[in-house]
C-alpha cells in the first residue's frame, strides 16, 4: 500500500498502459481523487485561477503552493503528489530552482515537482534531477508565459513543431520522468510520444499521449464560464451546490431548518 512513484509510470509506458492524472489543491478533493484510485495528483498553479481568485497563474507563490501541497499531501495515501514550481521561483537559474524544490520536498512533503520549460530550464531540471528530486517537464502551452504567448494552441507550423520536440527531448535528457504537453496538435503529440522514453502527459493534446491530465475544477463542473474544446465535463458540481446552498438559505429564511431530528434537548 506504498505511494505511486516516478518509476512507477516511467514503467507503465514499458507496458503500454495509459494513466491519468488530475489537479487537486486542498486534502478533502484530494482524499477524494485517492479513493478513486487516481494515481497522480498535481497540485497546479492552476490553483491560481481555480481557488485563489487570480487571473492567471503568474501570482502564485511558493508559499501558497507549500501550504496547498501540504494539504494535498496530508489528504492522501496513494497518490503520487506533484508540486508545481510557481512563476519566478526556479527562473533565476539551478541553485533558485533546487531551493524552491527543496522546500516542497521538505515542507510540503511532494513526491515531484513541475516546472515549464524544456531548453531553457534545463539546467534547473539537471540539477533538480542530480539532487534526487523527481522533475516533471511542461511544454507547449505554459501559462506561466501568459504575457509573451498568450492562450493558444503550440506548435503549428514546421519550427514550432521542431522546437517542441528539440525541448521534449532536452527535457529527456536532463532527467525528467514526464512531459505535459498542453495545447499542442495531435499529431505533434504523437510524434513526441513516440520519440520519448519517458511518459507524455497530454492536456488539448491528443489522444496518443501516455497520460492525461484535466484540472479538477474544469472536469468536475465547478469552474463557471465556457469551457476549452479540449475539457470533458463529468460532473456539474457547480449547479448542484448553488442549488444545495439555495435550499439551505430558503430553509433557514422560512424556519423549515433545524427540524426535531436535528434539536437537542
Ligand atoms: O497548473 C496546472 O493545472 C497544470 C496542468 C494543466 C498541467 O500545469
Ligand atoms: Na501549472
């Protein structure tokens, strides 16, 4: 009844199997991903835009992402917990990244961390890597580049296309066990899962990918808006909870809540 570990994946990409992966951020929705048997959470930045209310990923600090990884950790038993690198935490250079890493590892107690970039963070990812800290890539989309790149899809066009698997396979090299692709074409997606020993998680990428990762809130129904193509609704939390706390308030408002059944005397 061990946690899932890096090899763990890197040797179910051995065997062909396919696995997913979904974003928590706090130890209840965790405890319940791990009843469920997912095996690989990812505490995102995406906690940035899902539960603390910024705009983007880009204000998240290390010390929300500490507390929050914590929690994630704290609320389960068999997952493999991976912790994402905030925006400025390893861009300084190796020795940055290896102190942020070092307090997740530490603090936070995650089995992994994540960081963006594939070229341009390979001396983070080797060091992390030699310091004994499991790093997973992301590539393709990387919202932490929201002001240079914005929203959309990577990787169109033949240099793109080359970029993006030159990065996948530096990030290889480096030692990551795992690259996320997000928002990449298919057929790009595929090529670079073929071209990888190490598993590829997809995310608007495909169906060729040895992983898939969907933020919880998005696939659960709790994010509210319109969501991108590539999200599966498979629940409608959202509707059901307004719905829950409309009964409450109308209860409560006329009286029909407590009842005897739940009185004191
Ligand atoms: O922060 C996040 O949720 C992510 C996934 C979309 C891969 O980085
Ligand atoms: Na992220």
């Amino acid at each position: 009844n061990r946690r899932v570990t890096v090899r763990d994946l890197i040797a179910a990409k051995e065997r062909g199997e396919k696995w997913p992966m979904l974003t928590a951020y706090d130890a209840m929705t965790a405890s319940v991903f791990d009843e469920a048997g997912v095996p690989v959470l990812l505490v995102g930045d995406s906690m940035g835009n899902c539960h603390l209310g910024y705009d983007t990923t880009v204000p998240v600090t290390l010390d929300e992402m500490t507390m929050l990884s914590a929690a994630v950790v704290r609320g389960t038993s068999r997952a493999l917990v991976i912790g994402d690198l905030p925006f400025g935490s390893y861009q300084e250079g190796p020795v940055q990244a290896l102190r942020s890493a070092t307090r997740l590892v530490k603090e936070a107690g995650v089995g992994a961390v994540k960081l963006e970039g594939g070229e341009r963070s390979l001396a983070q990812t080797e060091l992390l890597v030699q310091s004994g800290i499991p790093v997973m890539s992301h590539l393709g989309l990387t919202p932490q580049s929201v002001n240079t790149m914005g929203y959309r899809v990577q990787g169109r066009g033949d240099e793109d296309a080359h970029r993006l698997v030159r990065d996948a396979k530096a990030a290889e090299a480096a030692g990551a066990f795992a690259v996320v692709l997000e928002l990449v074409p298919a057929e790009l997606a595929a090529e670079v899962t073929r071209s990888l020993h190490i598993p590829t998680v997809g995310i608007g990428a495909g169906a060729a990918c040895d992983a898939q990762v969907l933020v919880y809130t998005d696939m659960m129904g709790l994010t509210p808006g319109k969501m991108p193509r590539f999200v599966k609704q498979y629940a409608d939390l959202r509707a059901q909870m307004v719905s829950a706390a409309r009964a409450f308030s109308e209860d409560v408002v006329g009286g029909t809540f407590p009842e005897e059944s739940h009185t004191f005397h």
